[in-house]
C-alpha cells in the first residue's frame, strides 16, 4: 500500500474514539471512514478499505442479546482474517473481538483494571520500539485467552491482567490496554463510564488519579505510532 492507504474503524461507543490515531493519519495523508455499530451503521465492503481499527467497548464480546451487530461483527473479522491480507488493529474490546474470533477464550479479568498501570514486554517486537516496561492506560474488566490459532505471540502482561498484547505475524494486532488515549479522549471517557470508577479495586485508579496521569500519554502514543509507521511498510 501507499502512503495514503485507507483506513476503517469500528466503533462501539459514542465516547471512545480513535485518540492519536487520527493525528497519525492526518500526518501520513491517510483517508478515515467509519462505522458506528452503536448507531446501528452497516459494515463497509472489504474492498472498501486496506486497514481496519476495531475500539474499545463496554460491552463483552458474548453480549449479542443487547447488542445484536455483534454476531456479525465477528463474522465480518473472521472473513477478514481468513480471506485477506488486510491489517487488523483491535484495542481493548477490539482485541478481545479478534483474540475470540481466533478461538481464545474471552472471560472475565479476575481484576477490572481502570487507571494508569506499567506493562511488561514479554517479547521483543521491531514494530513496537517497547521498552521493557511502559505506564500505559487501562479501562476493561474482561480479558482473553491467547488465541490457539496462525501462531499469536503474547507481547506484553500486567501485573492484572497476563495477556495485555498480542500479534499474528506483523498483520494483527491487539491491545488490551489503550495506547490510543490523549487527555482529550480520556476526558470523553470519564463522562461516558466514569460510574465504573465507583468500583473498588487493587487497579481501579480515582478520577483525579487518571487525570494525573495523562502526562503518560505519549508513551503509549509513541509505541502505537512505530506500529503504524511499520504497517505502513511491511504490510503490501
């Protein structure tokens, strides 16, 4: 692809947008579109776009009753994975999508993790440039399996959550925890969710504690930029 390969996302809520992705877009002269399932928009065409970007939700990946487009949702990600080369990025519940539609288990995390908390590398990746350890932000109480199928490597854990990052091969992608978040989105956040901080909990940080934190946010922005930039490249 070129320069100006052309991006979708799928969105899951009104509050969770795509963060620092679309400053990385403007910069590489990238063409967004989406769908919104919230609003009940229809998923695009595969030749419509040459990457996709599934967010984050508060809704598990097994809550087809209450949200019906996610039955084919996980259908349009398995015809993806299966039929095309397309690069697939999921972040939180986008991980948690693929990592279930590649046969892992998506469960409950024994912990909600909500707040600013490190991540261990577990392996090394060229695309990432990650350190060893890295404060990034978190906001799930599920968690997935590492999926059995195309060889997934697990590339970074938690101290609450052991599957924090997964790749197959350098085409998907998935992100537990939110690399995405500028203090703007996480702002949106707040207002969209913030009842859940009401929760007690070993890793469910305050609001003020969350705030305080968003001086973090360009090192999760940095790593998911290099990963950008070596789609761009390796990805054909």
């Amino acid at each position: 692809m070129t320069e100006q390969s052309r991006f979708h996302c799928l969105l899951h809520e009104p509050y969770e947008g795509i963060g620092c992705i679309a400053d990385w877009l403007q910069q590489n002269n990238c063409p967004l579109t989406v769908t919104r399932l919230f609003a009940d928009e229809p998923l695009p065409a595969l030749s419509a776009f040459d990457r996709l970007v599934i967010m984050g939700g508060a809704m598990s990946v097994h809550d087809e009753a209450k949200y019906p487009w996610l039955a084919p949702e996980k259908t349009f990600i398995d015809v993806l994975i299966r039929e095309t080369d397309i690069p697939i990025l999921g972040i939180c519940l986008g991980a948690q999508l693929i990592a279930h539609v590649l046969g892992a288990r998506a469960v409950p995390n024994p912990h909600k993790e909500i707040g600013w908390f490190p991540v261990q590398a577990e392996a090394h990746s060229p695309m990432l440039g990650m350190p060893a350890s890295l404060n990034v932000f978190h906001w799930h109480g599920d968690t997935f399996s590492m999926p059995p199928q195309y060889g997934a490597l697990r590339l970074a854990s938690s101290e609450a959550c052991q599957n924090q990052l997964f790749c197959v091969g350098n085409r998907i992608w998935g992100f537990q925890f939110h690399p995405e978040v500028t203090p703007e989105t996480i702002e949106e956040m707040l207002v969209g969710a913030g009842d859940e901080l009401a929760q007690s909990g070993k890793y469910v940080q305050s609001e003020q504690q969350i705030r305080d934190g968003a001086r973090y946010c360009r090192e999760g922005n940095k790593i998911l930029f290099n990963l950008l930039d070596n789609i761009q490249i390796l990805c054909k």
